[in-house]
C-alpha cells in the first residue's frame, strides 16, 4: 500500500513528460511552418499544441504572429485581385485574422508577468491595430509598450509613425468635411437659386395668364373687334370713300357756279 503513492505519481509524471515533448514537438514544427511562410500551417501546428496545454507561452505568442502576418498576406494579395467579390473575402478575412491576433496580444500582456513578454506582446499588439486602421487603439499599444520598457526603439518609431498617419488622416478629414461644407453651400445657393427661378417664372406666368385673360375678356366684350388685316382693308375704304365724297363735293360746286349766256325776255 506505502508504494502506490509513489507509483501513482510516476505515471503522471511519465505522462506530463510525454505531454511536454509533444507539445514542444508542435511548437517546434509550428516555428518551422512560420518561418517558411506557411502560415496556415504553422497555426494548426500551434493550436494543437495548445490544445495540450492552453497556457504555453510561446505556442500562444507565436500562433498571434502567424495570424498577423496571414492576415497581411491576405490583405497585399487582395490588391492584387480584380475580382470585387474574391478581393472582399481576402479583406474580410484579413480583417479576422487581424482582430484575432491583437485580442491575443492583449491577453498575453495581461497574464504574463514578464515585462519583457508584456513589452513584444503590446508592441506586436499596435502592430496588429496598426494594419487594420486602428490608429488610437495603435498609438495606444506602442505607448504601453514603452511604458514597459521607455528604450524600445521600435516601438518609438512605431509610435511616431502611427501619429503622423493619424494627423495625414485628421487633416485629410478636415478637408473633407470643408469641402463637403462647401458643396452644401453652394447646394443651398443653388436651390435658392432655383427657387428664386421658379418663383420669377410663376409670375412671368402669372402675368401671361393675366394679359390673355384681359385679352379673352376685351375680346368678349368687344365682339366686333378687327384684326390687323382687317383693319389695315377697311382703312382703305374709308380712305376711297372719303375721295368720292370730295370728287362729289367739287361737282355740285362746280355745277352751281357756272354763268347761264341763255337769258329770256
């Protein structure tokens, strides 16, 4: 009975042994894949060694950087496609990975109590925020990383190159928004524009209408009234009846005026 104990703790130390070299083992070949670029591999390499043992450090530091630089691998070769469709997937996975690999930097930093480990793991973790876009959640990281250790020249030139792309970004930005300030001005001016247009062409029309409408009354009114024409003939018959009537004047005068030699005793 006294020798169960030790035979008991044998085993499991047999078998934590075996765990051990197993897991190297996967870590080991998960490194290789990662250095020949095989990404993909090198993540089933080191999610199965931390499917033995969830804590290893550098299976777990090293399966975010294989996720990183997959990501950015899927993220360059997504320029380079034509196709909208297969471009977008490359970027939504890309976008995946990234997301993945900065909340595991993150939780490296938290739970190691290496400053050393917690220095590469926030500085790997702006880089992470760095490639998807994150500038403040970037800036922030490479600050933390610094906090940690204030010579990492790295992280320094990281944090210095990410608030230049943040102040690019933010004065690109203003401009926008001048110019979309702009644009809308000059959208209001031309609506008012517009409507100022609409308005004067109402009343142009307005007028129209009225001056017809006083036209149609007249003509109502005035049922016998001649058209140009018809004015421009009945001009002239009045012209010649008015020379008649002189040419009949001047005959009677005539007639009435004339000496009779004829005279009657």
């Amino acid at each position: 009975m006294k020798q169960a104990p030790a035979y008991i703790l044998f085993l499991t130390l047999l078998v934590s042994s075996k765990s051990l070299i197993a897991q190297n083992l996967e870590t080991a070949r998960g490194n290789q894949a990662y250095r020949d670029s095989s990404f993909a591999e090198a993540l089933e390499r080191f999610d199965s060694a931390l499917e033995k043992d969830s804590d290893h450090k550098e299976a777990r530091f090293n399966r975010a950087n294989a996720m990183l630089r997959k990501a950015a691998k899927l993220a360059g070769e997504a320029a380079k496609l034509e196709d909208d469709s297969l471009r977008q997937s490359h970027m939504e996975r890309a976008k995946s990975l990234q997301e993945q690999a900065a909340d595991e930097y993150d939780r490296i930093a938290r739970m190691s109590a290496d400053e050393g480990d917690r220095n590469r793991a926030h500085f790997n973790q702006g880089n992470a925020h760095l490639l998807g876009g994150e500038l403040d959640k970037g800036i922030e990281a490479y600050k933390n990383a610094l906090r940690i250790n204030p010579e990492d020249e790295e992280a320094r030139y990281n944090l210095a190159y990410a608030q230049r792309l943040k102040q690019e970004q933010e004065q690109e930005q203003e401009g926008q928004d001048q110019q979309d300030q702009q644009d809308k001005q000059d959208q209001d001016q031309n609506q008012e524009q517009d409507q100022d247009q609409q308005e004067q062409d109402q009343e142009n029309q307005q007028e129209q209408q009225d001056q017809q409408d006083g036209q149609d009354q007249n003509q109502e009114q005035r049922p016998d009234q001649l058209s140009p024409e018809e004015a421009e003939q009945l001009l002239e018959a009045m012209m010649q009846r008015e020379k008649e009537l002189q040419e009949e004047v001047n005959r009677k005068r005539h007639k009435a005026t004339r000496i009779n030699v004829e005279k009657d005793w």
